[in-house]
C-alpha cells in the first residue's frame, strides 16, 4: 500500500513522519499485547477465557492497520523496517503453530482457534516482503485458506468472508506469475484450497449460487488445475463437497417433514449437482487408502440424492439405481465391518423399487432379504416396522413380509425378545385389511407359528398387549354391529400363544365371542363356544343362559341361572335382564326359575326388611306356575309341588312381615294369595290326575294363609272369611285321606300322613269351634254343611286311628260323634262300626269299649236321652229305628253281630244286653208287616236263644235261663212252621223246671 515517507514533508530535521510515528505507536501496541498474551498461551485452552480472545481481535485490528502503512520497498524506511517486519512474521508463526495445537480442541475452544488464527495470519501478512515469489504467494493463500477455514467453524462467516477478500489479490498475484514446472503443482494446490474455503464460507452464509461458482472455478479451470493437484488434495475437496451436497439433502428431508413437497425435488437436483462433482473427484484416485470409503459415501448420498429428485426428473430413478448398484458391488458382504453399510445398501434399494412401484414380489423379495441381514436391536427392528408401516395401502405384501419378520425374529435367539412387538404389528396391519377372513387367517398363522415354536413363550406383559389390541379391534367390529367378524378377533385372542395368560383371560374372550354369536343369532355356537370357557364366574353362567334362552332349552336356562347366583362376580342386574329375555321370549317355565333365583337372592340380602318385595316376586312365581298347571301337557306332579312350596314361602314371609309390622302392607297380597290356593286347589280336584297329596297341601296352604290374614287384619274378620277357613281346612284333610287311601302300603309315608290328618282334624274342630259366637245365616245351609263335615271328620280321625293303631285315643274320638244331630250321629256309628269290628288286631276291651257311647260331659253336648248309656250298637240300632234310616235287613244282621261279640264275652252284664237287643228284634219284627226280616237271621236268633237259655240253665241262673226261653217262644210266632218247636221248647222247659224243683226238695 502507497505511504507518504517519500514526501519533502514528510520528515523534519531529525524528526518521525507523521505514518511513521503511527507505525511505531501501532508496533508498540502490537509488542504490548504479545508481551501480555505469550505467557498465557501455554495454559490449557479450557482456562484461557474470553479476554484472551479479544486481546487477539485487537492484535489482528493493529496487525491489519500496520499492514497498510508499511514502508515502500527500496526506501530508506523499508530498510529500517525490515526488522520490525522479521519480528511480525516470527510472532505471527508462533501463534499459528499455537493455533495448530488447538485444531482437535472442543467446540467451546473454537472462537480461540479463530482468532490465534486470525491474528497470526495479520501479522504474518505486516511482516510478508513486498513481492513475494509464488512459493510465497502460495503459502499466503493457504493461511489465508485455513484462517477462513477456523472462522468459519466459530461462526464467523463475515469475518473469513472479509479475510478472503483481502486474499484475492494474492490469488490473482499467483496466476499472473509465471511458474516453474516445479512450482505449477504448488500453486494450483493453494489455488484451490483457497477456491474451496471461499465455497464452503459462502455455503455457510447461505450463499449456494457463490459457492457453487466457486466449485466450477475449481472443476471447470481453463488451466486444468485440478490435474496439477495432489490425490490427497482431491480427496479432501470431494470431502467438502460431499458435505455440502449431504446438507441439501438433509434439507429435502427437512422441507418434506414441513410439508414443502413441491420444493423437494429441485433441492435434490442441486443435491445431485453437487454430488456428482464430488463423484468425478474421485474417479481418478482411486489407489488411495480411504478413498474407496469416500467413493461409497458419495454414491451413497448420489443414491439418495437421485431417489429424491425423481419427482423432479423421473430418469433420476434409473440413475439412482445404477449408482447403488455400483456402490453394492463395491461392498464386500462378507465383512462384518461393511454389514451395516450393507444393509443399508438393501434399504435404499428397497426405496428405489418402492418409488419406480416394481411388483410386489419383487418388493417383498428385497425386504426380506433386509430383514433376513437385519440386526435385531431396538434400532432395527423400529426401522423396519416404520417401513412397514408406509406400506399400509398395500396389506397383503405387508402382512407376507410382518410374516416373514416374524418367521426370522423366532428362529434368532437374539430376535426373540422381538417378537411381540412384531407381532402387535401384525395386528395393527390385520386390523385394517379390507378383506376380513384373509386378516383373521394371517393372524392364525402367526399366532400359530408363536404357539408352535418350541421352548418359546410371549411375556405375561406381551401377552397382555397383545391381547389387549385385539380385544379393542373386537369392540370396535362390535360396536358397529359386525358381530360375526368380532366374535373372530375374540377368538383369536384366546390363541394357544398367549396359553401364559389363557386361565385368566381365555374366559373372557369366549364369553365376548359367545356374545357375538348371539347378537348375530346364531345360539348353537354361542353354547359350543362357551362350553370351553375354563372359568366358572357368573358371567359365564349368564351367556350359557341368554344362549339356551333364545334356543328354547328352558332346563339349561334354569341350571345356568341357578349356577350363577351363587358363582363370583354375580350382579343382580344379571338376573333381571333375564327375567326381561325370558318374558319377551313368553318361556313362562324358565321365568319361573328366574324369578325363584331372583327371589332367593333378594332373601339372602341381610339386614334389609325385603319381605314385601319378596312377596311380590311370590305372587308373580305363584302366577305363572298356576298359568303352567293349566295348559294340556304340564308336569303336574313337579308344578304341583313347586306351587305348594311357594306357597309355603309366603305363609313363611306374612309371619315375618307380622313380625316387623308391615303386615298392612301386604294385606292384599295375603288375601290375593288364599284365594288363588283355594282356587287352584279347586280346578285340581276337577283336572288332576293322582295329585292328591298335593291337591291337601294346597288346601292347607289356603286355610293357613286364611288364618294368618285372620290375624293380621286390623278389622274383625267376617263370618264368610271364617266359613271359608274350615272348608278350606276339611277340604286338605279330605284329599289327604283319599291320598292315604291310595298308598297301599304301612310305611313311615304312611304313618305320617295319618299322623298329620289327625293333626289337621284338630285344627278344623278348632276352626269350626271359633264360628260358634258367629251368628250364620239360617238360610244358608252353612250349618248343615258344617254339621256334614264335622261328622265325617270323626269317621276321618277313627280312620286314621285305626291306621296308626292309636286304640288309646279311638274312644275319645268315637266320642265326638255323641254331638251330632241324630241322622249324622247315626251314619257316623255305622261308619265306625264298620271300621272297628272287622279289626283283628285290636284288643278285645279296646275293640268293644270303643263301641260304647259314653256319658256326654256337658250338658250343651249331651246326645239325646234314647241313646245315652247304652252301648254303640243298641244306639246305632234305636237311632236307626227311629229315624228309619236303617233296612231291617242290615239290622238284623248288626243284631247278630252285636249279639254274637256279647255272647262272646259271656258276661252277665253282657248276656243281659244281648236279650236287650233280641227284644228289639222282637219288637222289629211285630211292626215288620212286609215281612222283609230275614228267615235265616230268624233262625239264628232262635237257635241262639234256646242253647243260651240252656247254658243258664245248667249254669243255675234260672231266671236269666227263664228270659231267654221266653224269648226263644216269642221267636217261633214269627218263623213260619215253628209252633211244634215252640211246643218242645217249652216241654223243654217245664221240664227243666221240674227237675230242678226236684233237686232243690232234695237239698
């Protein structure tokens, strides 16, 4: 740079020039900071600070400004100055031979670099000759070159732009000199080492047309300086280039992933542009040791860079795909070394196929051969799922390469641990194919090759997950009313491959899949299909009911409803959607099971008063089995039973509810309840068939239900309730005799049916005893009916006795008909004594005892006085005679039979009645003017008087002997041809007498 020290002024006598005092000041300046800094420079770079730095920035300012007013050459000042000059350029070496110690320093020592850089290169450039040689010129252009270089990489691209420039004319020094063979390598080495920093500065201040004209310069030289440069020189520059063309590819990822697609394909033509310059730098050095490795990379990116720009220049595919096959032949694949570069390799050529829509073998044979070299990390096997998964709109080829990853993740010990997420890919991908049944088949075959694998088992948390997707694509096809399709994905989570977790959760994917086939009708396989639920919660029980329910097994039905409220996880909103299905469905016998369950679950709540509820849930059960008892083909026997027993029930939840107080409540129940025992009661005795026992119970269930809304009722209960009360109450003790009277055997059933007819004979009394201080409509024939069955309730209890062989209490009993009117009184003995004389194993006192009429107790129950005190016969015989209810045939055969068990007995007393009764039959047959007794009953009486009177006779009880002779006469006026032997009878006699006159004279 011109200076004005050759000016007369510019110097006095023995004085500086003005530009040579600031010459000076600024050289001292300069020594001032070397003096401060050179002792620190020997410390770590970790510990200089930012002081440091700026001292160096302002010893480049002052290096920079003494570069300006240097003396001119061949002047009395450049010679003074050429020892200040010497001492500029050996600092300025020292402190870039510091600044080389720092090149591998971290990032934070960067901006350190840049300025011992920066000021080393000022001051090297103050103290450079004027006109330096092209060695020099060389050297200058390669600091300048690795100063810009250290800026830029600090972030100060301005200032290495600044450097630069400053630098060009020392580039255009170097190509106007004229240089030696030996110097021509030497000067386009600098030459583009210099082109390439002001590339990659230009780069880095966003500058690409500038850059890119930089690396034509450096390729497109008219003096071809790129085959004067050293192989080692190439490398480095295609390096940069490299990365140059590397970051527009980063930025094509960059502008897609923003969404700026139509801009994609003219960055990755630049891309290309770039790349290819790096490729043709390397063509020719090939012989170098990493150059190969550069090469690769290169045609790596070219690869990429090609794949991105077809959009742009659809040719760019068949260029990418040379450029990877070039690069695949350059790798060696049996080098574990180069095995990830491979493998990448396989990627890339799998994009190409995929962008150029080759056929999908011929994509699947690519994947697969990535697949079959991939390494099984986290990293791996995310990649090839993300791949996958862009291949969504092509599911078959996705679900046949998911296939193979699998095949290959299970026979790897290290892709093992793999597997699931594999496989929740696979459903993923299965959950979307249009194509139903070709989804669930692939997940079979998957799944299947899991189950099959050998000493191979999914995690419980795998499992889980597994499970779990498939559990909420089977919800989804459900709540879009796919049932068929969703009872599928069910099913396949019940899969042998999740058998880790199949007794928790097989249950509930057959029980769902069971679901499935319902909602779509079809019951059949919902039953096969729940019949292999391992469990036994109730909500098995529940869908084994729905599909029994809509196929018609009400029996089924009914044990799967009864199984499930005692089972766990029962919910009694489970037993009322069922009382729902079976009332839509009109299956009233399955109804009744619900209910019954229904009912004894709400029995079961403790410490809840639930009577009442209860007996409305008996009413409704009570109902329906009166509706089935009525149609043709009912089980009468079951129904019958079942009705009784709920009857039972009810009588059981009145007393509780008395109990508590809430009788009021319920009084219409109970009074509903009575009737429709009484009633059903009634139409059995009409239709059942052998429903006897049955028909009692419920007569009984009707009088005690009566009898309870007696006591509950706040009102007096009339005379009609009471009435009904004891019919009701006959009406049980008769069909429980007929029943009796049906069994043919003497068994405990037997002996305890006879038992409670006794029983409940004594609660009718007690029922009939309480209307009593009613007043009856005398109209109404209540009390002729009442009188009826009260008389055959004494012929019922002696039955019964008999029966149970009780002879205690069968002469207490015979003494309840004493009361009755006469005409009931008299059949009721006729009853008895038809009953107890033909007994053989009674005891003989018993047996006549119990044919005596005892003295009545009282007065109001005293019999009439023509019967009182006499025996049952004499009685039966008077009472007969004289309401004329008795033919004289039966009497005269009672007669005998009276007479012949006195006889027997043989006592006076005894003999004495039985005269009393042959006076009868006297007096019978003086007013018999029909002539209706019996001959052959006369003869008997006949012959029965004359031996009896001649066993008294010769027993010396002459006047017993004299009646019975007397009698014996008065017997042959009425038998026709008797008088001779009434003639002999009484020569008999007389005879008799006379002897014993005689024997008595002799005494």
């Amino acid at each position: 740079m011109p200076s004005d020290e050759s000016s007369p002024r510019a110097a006095g006598a023995g004085g500086l020039s003005k530009t040579a005092e600031e010459r000076k000041r600024i050289f001292e300046d300069i020594s001032d900071i070397l003096l401060r800094i050179k002792p620190r420079l020997s410390e770590p770079a970790s510990v200089l600070g930012s002081a440091i730095v700026q001292d160096l920035e302002k010893l480049a300012g002052y290096a920079e400004s003494l570069q300006r007013i240097r003396p001119k050459p061949g002047t009395k000042a450049a010679q003074a100055w050429q020892e200040s000059s010497d001492t500029l350029d050996r600092e300025g070496v020292n402190l870039w031979n510091v600044s080389s110690l720092l090149r591998s320093a971290a990032q934070d020592a960067k901006p350190l670099l840049g300025a011992l850089r920066l000021s080393g290169f000022r001051l090297i450039l103050a103290g450079i000759e004027t006109n330096p040689e092209v060695s020099g010129l060389a050297h200058v252009l390669r600091l300048a070159s690795k100063t810009a270089a250290a800026l830029t990489d600090a972030g100060r691209t301005d200032a290495a732009m600044e450097l630069l420039s400053d630098a060009v004319q020392y580039d255009d020094l170097l190509r106007q000199t004229v240089a030696s063979d030996s110097l021509v390598e030497q000067r386009a080495s600098a030459t583009v080492e210099f082109l390439s920093a002001r590339m990659v500065t230009a780069w880095k201040q966003k500058n690409e047309s500038v850059a890119y004209f930089m690396l034509q310069k450096i390729t497109e030289s008219d003096d071809d300086r790129l085959a004067h440069i050293a192989p080692r020189d190439r490398q480095q520059l295609a390096g940069k280039v490299l990365e140059i063309g590397r970051s527009l590819l980063a930025n094509v990822t960059m502008s897609v992933a923003a969404g700026r697609v139509s801009a994609e394909g003219k960055q990755a033509q630049e891309a290309v542009r770039w790349l290819q310059k790096a490729f043709g730098l390397v063509e020719s050095i090939e012989t170098l040791p990493n150059v190969l490795d550069l090469r690769r990379s290169i045609l790596r990116s070219l690869s990429r860079a090609y794949y991105a720009a077809s959009n742009y220049d659809p040719e760019n595919l068949t260029r990418a795909e040379v450029s990877l096959q070039e690069l695949m032949t350059s790798v060696d694949p049996n080098e574990d070394v180069r095995q990830e570069e491979y493998q990448e390799l396989r990627w890339m050529r799998l994009a190409l196929l995929r962008r150029k829509k080759a056929p999908e073998h011929m994509i699947q044979e690519a994947f697969c051969s990535a697949i079959e070299h991939a390494s099984w990390t986290e990293s791996g096997v995310a990649d090839i799922l993300q791949e996958l998964r862009t291949l969504s709109n092509q599911p078959t080829l996705v679900t046949n390469i998911t296939q193979s990853c699998l095949a290959h993740a299970l026979n790897a010990d290290n892709g093992r641990p793999f597997v699931d997420r594999i496989a929740l890919s696979l459903i993923f991908h299965c959950a979307k194919d249009g194509e139903h049944t070709r989804a669930v088949q692939e997940l079979e075959t998957a799944f299947g090759s899991i189950a099959n694998q050998p000493a191979f088992e999914l995690t419980k948390v795998a499992t889980m997950a597994c499970q779990s997707l498939l559990w909420q694509f089977g919800d989804r096809l459900y709540a879009s009313k796919k049932f068929a399709n969703a009872a599928d994905w069910y099913i396949l989570a019940a899969n042998p491959a999740f058998r880790i977790m199949a007794f928790v959760n097989n249950v509930k994917c057959f029980r769902k899949a069971a679901l499935c086939h319902i909602q779509q009708g079809e019951y059949a396989q919902a039953s096969a299909l729940i019949r292999r639920c391992p469990g036994t919660d109730a909500a098995t029980y529940y869908i084994v009911f729905l599909a029994a329910a809509h196929q018609g097994l009400e029996s089924e039905a009914s044990r799967a409803v009864n199984e499930m409220i005692s089972a766990p996880g029962y919910n009694r909103d489970m037993l009322l959607q069922a009382v729902q299905l079976a009332h839509e469905r009109d299956l009233k016998t399955l109804l009744v099971s619900v209910l019954q369950a229904l009912l004894k679950d709400v029995r079961s709540q403790k410490g809840s008063d639930n009577e009442v509820e209860a007996i409305t849930l008996t009413r409704c059960i009570i109902r329906l089995v009166i509706e089935l008892l009525m149609q043709p083909s009912a089980d009468l026997q079951h129904l019958a039973k079942t009705l009784v027993e709920h009857f039972d029930t009810a009588q059981t939840l009145i007393a509780a509810a008395s109990v508590k107080k809430t009788s009021a409540l319920i009084s219409k129940d109970v009074a509903w309840l009575w009737r429709a025992a009484f009633n059903t009661a009634m139409q059995g005795c009409r239709d059942w068939q052998n429903c006897e026992l049955h028909i009692a119970n419920l007569f009984e269930a009707a009088s005690e239900l009566m009898a309870l809304d007696c006591a509950t009722s706040i009102l007096e209960p009339d005379a009609e309730l009471r009435i009904q009360l004891a019919y009701a109450s006959f009406s049980a003790i008769t069909a429980r005799v007929y029943s009796a009277r049906a069994l043919r055997n003497t068994g405990t059933e037997q002996i305890g049916l006879q038992r409670h007819i006794v029983k409940d004979i004594t609660r009718f009394r007690q029922h009939v005893a309480s209307l009593g201080a009613l007043s009856l409509p005398t109209d109404s024939g209540q009390e002729e009916r009442l009188a009826a069955m009260s008389q055959l309730a004494v012929v019922f209890e002696v039955e019964a006795l008999v029966t149970l062989c009780d002879w205690d209490a069968l002469p207490l009993a015979i003494n309840m008909a004493a009361a009755l009117p006469q005409t009931a009184r008299l059949r009721t003995y006729d009853s008895i004594a038809d009953m107890v004389w033909p007994l053989t194993d009674c005891p003989a006192d018993v047996q006549y005892a119990s044919l005596e009429v005892p003295r009545p107790r009282t007065q109001a129950s005293r019999p009439p006085s023509n019967v009182a005190n006499k025996p049952l016969a004499q009685a039966v015989l008077r009472a007969s005679l004289d309401a004329g209810s008795l033919s004289v045939q039966k009497f005269s055969r009672w007669l005998r039979a009276i007479c012949t068990w006195l006889l027997i007995r043989n006592a006076i007393a005894d003999r004495s009645k039985a005269l009393s009764y042959i006076d009868q039959s006297l007096e019978v047959m003086r007013d018999d003017h029909e002539n209706s007794y019996p001959v052959d009953e006369k003869q008997w009486l006949l012959a029965t008087t004359y031996n009896t009177g001649l066993q008294c006779h010769c027993a010396s009880h002459l006047d017993e002997s004299k009646r019975w002779f007397e009698n014996a006469i008065r017997l042959c006026k009425f038998i026709p041809g008797a008088e001779d032997r009434a003639q002999k009878i009484a020569d008999t006699y007389r005879q008799l007498l006379e002897r014993y006159g005689r024997q008595q004279a002799q005494d």
